[in-house]
C-alpha cells in the first residue's frame, strides 16, 4: 500500500502499523511525535495502530525556532 | 549604623506564567544559529528559563541518530515552549501545539502565532482569538504573539490565555520598541502576564520594555543574528535585569528645567 509520509509518497507493506513504520524509519525512542489524518496518536498506542492505504502520516520533532 | 549593614535590595520576585515562577524574564528562541553548539552557549549565556523551539516535520532519509535541539537544550533543564510559526489560520496551528504537547510529554505551556502574510509576519487576529479559545478549552496554556492593540490584548486574557505577547516592532526586524504607548496601555490594564515578543534590536530596546513595566521579553533574532550571539546572548540578560530594576525602582520624572545634583549651600565662591 501506499501512505503519505510527510506529504511524499511512501510504501509501505500492507497491515503494517505505526510502530512498525517508525521503527523502519529509525526513529523509535527518539522525540518525536505522530498523528495519522491530522488526529495524534500518542506513542503507547503506535503498536496496533494499523495504517491503511492513503492515510496521511506526520512525523515531527521540534527544532529551532523563535 | 554601620554603613555595611545596609540592608540587602529585595530581589525581584520572578516571573509567574500559569502557576509557576522563573527567575528570569528573557525568554529566548532557539532559531537562526549557525549551529547546535551556539545555540546551547548562547542559551546558557542568556540566563532564560524559557526557550522556544517550533515543530517541524521530520526530514525522513536523514540521519536519524544526528544531535537534535533537544539535546542541547533539554526539558530537563529549561522549560521549552513550542510555537506555531509558519501557522497561518487557527487550525493549523491547534493541530502544530497539539503534536508539540505530544511530543513534549503531555507539556501544557504553548506559544500561539497565527500569522497574516509573509511580508509582514503580522499576527491575524481573527484567526489567533480563534486558535486561542480552542486551545484555552482543550486545557493548554497559552501565550499569545499578539498585535499592541489594548482591545485584542484584552479579549485574549478574556479566553483565559495566560500571557498576552504583543510586538514591538515586526517579527526579526530589528527595529526596537516602535509603540510604547500602546504596550503601556496593555500593561496598565492586564492582569496577566505581558511581554514583548518581536522587534528588539538590540539591549537598550530590552530595557525600554521592561523599563516601560513589561513582565519579560521574547527574542530570537536580536541575539542569533549579533556578530557575536553568545555576548548578545549576556548583554540581553543583562538588559532585562537593568530594565526591570529600573522599573521596580521608579525613574525620575521628566522635567523641562534642569536641576543641580550638587547642593547650592556651602560654595566656596
């Protein structure tokens, strides 16, 4: 299937949930945070948050800014 | 009595936002640094409590192991107070804090900017009252970016938001505080915290805002954007204090006539 990961295409094998995704990006335990069709999910919930064909992911940290 | 037993000036009593009290009133942003290592020293050079980060998306492909903001300016030691820059209607910059919040481990203290164009990086209005109420009901903190008109600033504590932050002049620009009128207008009727956010140039134009009665001063670029950021970074500090000692002391009033400092009685001529 085929998500949108930070507004670019990205595939992604099909059932495959949010944990899944992050741990394959290497961003597992690192700050950041995730919402799927503008909705947070918090991290406890990543495992089993399954994605489904088209969603819309964001993944975002913080940097610097004034 | 012994000149040495003057007693010791009562130190300011620091800045209180929703609850919680902070040594000190500069609160600076993290942005525009050549690098990780002089955002830390300039950081630690300005004395703030407070530091603003903004929220961006992951760029993904990149080292995912490289240093972050984070850690060198880490929650554990300095409150970091996420914005919506670049947030140019309400619900984008709901949708930016509520990811901060997660980010940040449920972390309530928000600063919301709803701009209204990219040549001026005004706030609109409109859209941060919107913003602000919602965020005020999904039990936020909110510190506003707010324009320095009384009537806004005062709608705005209305919501509940628990620091109102009007410009001194447009954001990054450098230009110092343009209307001191219509921040001590702000001041005088706000039973909440006001500070300035954008526009200061350069340390006088920090300690005309607290010297004008401004509870703390947000800045970015002023310090990032010196020749040397880190000794910016120091005289800011500084600034604040001066201007806010300046404050707590009460200035001479203006006079038209001058007046001597020395006494007439007693001239050897």
């Amino acid at each position: 299937m085929q998500i949108e990961l930070n507004g670019k295409p990205h595939a992604l094998a099909d059932g495959a949930d949010l944990a899944q995704l992050i741990a394959a990006l290497e961003l597992s335990g690192k700050a950041v945070a995730v919402a799927v069709n503008r909705q947070v999910v918090p991290s406890q919930l990543w495992a089993g948050r399954v994605l489904a064909d088209a969603d819309r992911v964001d993944v975002v940290r913080a940097i610097g800014g004034g | 009595m012994n000149m040495n037993d003057a007693p010791a000036l009562t130190a300011d009593a620091g800045l209180t936002i929703a609850g919680k009290t902070y040594n000190s009133r500069l609160l600076v942003g993290s942005g525009k640094y050549k690098d990780l290592d002089e955002t830390r020293l300039a950081t630690e050079a300005s004395g703030a409590d407070i530091i603003t980060v903004a929220i961006r998306r992951v760029n993904i492909g990149q080292d995912p192991n490289a240093p972050s903001l984070l850690d060198v300016v880490p929650p554990s030691r300095y409150t970091i107070l996420p914005n919506t820059a670049g947030c140019y209607n309400a619900e984008d910059a709901v949708y930016t804090l509520q990811l901060a919040r997660e980010l940040l481990n449920g972390h309530k203290l928000v600063k919301l900017e709803v701009l209204g164009d990219e040549k001026t990086l005004f706030p609109n209005m409109p859209e941060t009252l919107k913003a602000a109420d919602t965020l005020v009901k999904d039990g936020f903190d909110v510190m506003v970016y707010c324009s320095d008109d009384p009537i806004q600033a005062r709608m705005l504590e209305d919501i509940g938001v628990v620091a109102v932050m009007p410009l001194a002049s447009l954001i990054g620009s450098g230009m110092g505080i343009l209307n001191p009128w219509n921040l001590s207008l702000i001041i005088e009727q706000s039973r909440i915290p006001v500070l300035v956010d954008a526009g200061v140039g350069t340390a006088s134009d920090a300690a005309i805002a607290m010297e004008l009665g401004c509870d703390g001063v947000l800045m970015n670029t002023a310090i990032a954007g010196a020749r040397d950021p880190v000794r910016m970074a120091r005289a800011m500090k500084l600034a604040v204090e001066a201007g806010r000692e300046a404050f707590l002391a009460g200035r001479v009033p203006k006079r038209f006539a001058a007046s001597p400092s020395s006494p007439m009685a007693g001239r050897v001529v």
